[in-house]
C-alpha cells in the first residue's frame, strides 16, 4: 500500500515539474490588439469647439467610424493634407488631444484660385492654439516639420491629377506624403469615385478619382494598401456627374483606403 501511495505521489510531483516546465518555455499569450470603434471618439466629436455646420455634416460624414478606420490614437501627431474648411482638422484635434499634433495643410495654389481658404484655415485652427498647426505651401511639397503617425486627405486626391497642376505634380505630392510618415505610419484616403477605367480624364471632368489610377500611383509609391471600406459607398450614383452637380452633391459614390508605410524600405519588419 505504501509503495502504491510512494508510486502515486511520484507520479503527481513529476507530473506537476513537467508542467511547470512545459508552462516556463511555453510563449507568453499576445497582447489584445487595440479596438477602435465610432465610440472610441464621441468625444472628439462631441467637442464644444466644432461648429454647427461640422455637426450638420456628420449624419453623412460619418465621423467616428472614419477615425475608428484611420485608426487614431491620442497624442498621436498626425496631418490633414488639402484641409479646405478644416472639418477634419478639428475632429482629429479632439482625437489627438492636448498631448498630440495636428497639422492643417492648406495648398497656395488653391488660396490663389479662391482666396477664402486662407481665412477658413485661420478660422480652424484658432481654437486650438499649440494643438494644430497651420502650414501653407505648394500642393506638392506641404513640409510637414515632424514624421506623421497618419495622414488623412479626404475627396482631394484627385486634385492631384487635375490639368491645371504642373506636370509630375501627382508624383510629387504622394511621394512628400510618403516620406513625412513615420515607418509603419498610415495614410488614409477617402474620394469619389469614377468610372472605372476614366483615368486622370475623370479628375478633371467631374472632379472623381479612377480607383485604378489612384492605386498604381499610391502603390509605385511604396504604400501597401492595407484595408478598404464601403463607409461611404453609394450604389447609386452612376458615377458620372460632376460632384458639385447639385443633383448629386453630397451623395456620391467615395471609396475609402488605410495605406501603410512600411516597416523597412522592402516592407520587412
């Protein structure tokens, strides 16, 4: 009996080191990825300083999920390329916080067709002194001073491509984006759609991106086109009137893409 007992409790202390053993080499459990949600930013989007007109806009805008989709976190120091009124720069200033960056691009060559960008710009970053800063410089060199976590352009892509801009422009700019990431930062781009296979003919006719042109473009660039989104997918629009037709305005059809920069220069880790 008393073997049988020794046995057994040999067995149960054996069975326990080879436990804590194969515990000890086993690899930690990984960490939870970071969950973003439209919830993450109500308070961003509840902000005192956004005005009417930015809170009018958000049943369309959809305001929460994009950032959800952009993936921001606080203190984060990240860029609003083509700001226009700044309806972006004041939901990511709420996103970023007081311990982060925003920097509110704004093109000379569209303040020199339409003088009233400048004093939107003012107007936008006004409430937020130390917390967004406003740059003003040629479409294609905005010179962000800092590496960006991300980068947002929203329904200006397009603008790229354009027959008024100098030719090289679309190259130029995408690649001054590229290089003001951070390595593994992230561009997110948002614009309406075209006909499939119109070319840069579309940005020009009726103010859309042709999908086609605008990833062989981000891509030759070095962006890895990471996730896509139908957020703002509208089946019906035929993709063909010009996106200030006031029949359509509004309610166009926009793709929506998160691109990283990668790691390393041949996107190793």
């Amino acid at each position: 009996m008393r073997l049988i007992i020794a046995a057994a409790l040999a067995a149960t202390i054996a069975a326990t080191m080879l436990a804590s053993c194969t515990d000890a080499q086993q690899p930690a459990p990984p960490e939870e990825t970071a969950s973003y949600s439209a919830a993450t930013y109500a308070a961003a989007i509840a902000d005192s300083r956004r005005p009417q007109a930015d809170t009018d806009r958000d049943a369309a805008r959809m305001p929460g999920e994009l950032l959800a989709f952009a993936q921001i976190d606080s203190g984060e120091a990240v860029g609003d390329y083509i700001m226009g009124g700044g309806y972006l720069t004041r939901l990511l200033a709420g996103a970023v916080g007081e311990q982060g960056k925003v920097y509110a691009f704004q093109p000379t060559e569209f303040i020199a067709f339409r003088a009233d960008y400048a004093s939107e710009q003012d107007t936008a970053v006004a409430p937020y002194p130390g917390l967004v800063v406003p740059l003003r410089a040629a479409i294609a060199a905005p010179g962000f001073p800092e590496p960006l976590d991300t980068i947002i352009t929203a329904q200006n892509l397009h603008d790229l491509f354009i027959g008024p801009m100098p030719a090289g422009t679309s190259d130029a700019a995408i690649k001054a984006l590229y290089d003001a990431l951070k390595p593994g930062g992230v561009l997110v781009v948002v614009d309406h759609r075209a006909v499939a296979g119109s070319g840069a003919a579309a940005a020009d006719s009726v103010h859309r991106m042709d999908e086609a042109l605008a990833r062989a473009a981000l891509t030759s660039a070095g962006f890895v086109l990471e996730a896509t989104s139908e957020l703002y997918a509208q089946p019906d629009d035929p993709r063909t009137a010009n996106v200030f037709d006031p029949a359509i305005r509004g309610a166009t059809d926009q793709f929506l893409w998160r691109l990283r920069k990668p790691e390393t220069a041949n996107g190793a880790e």
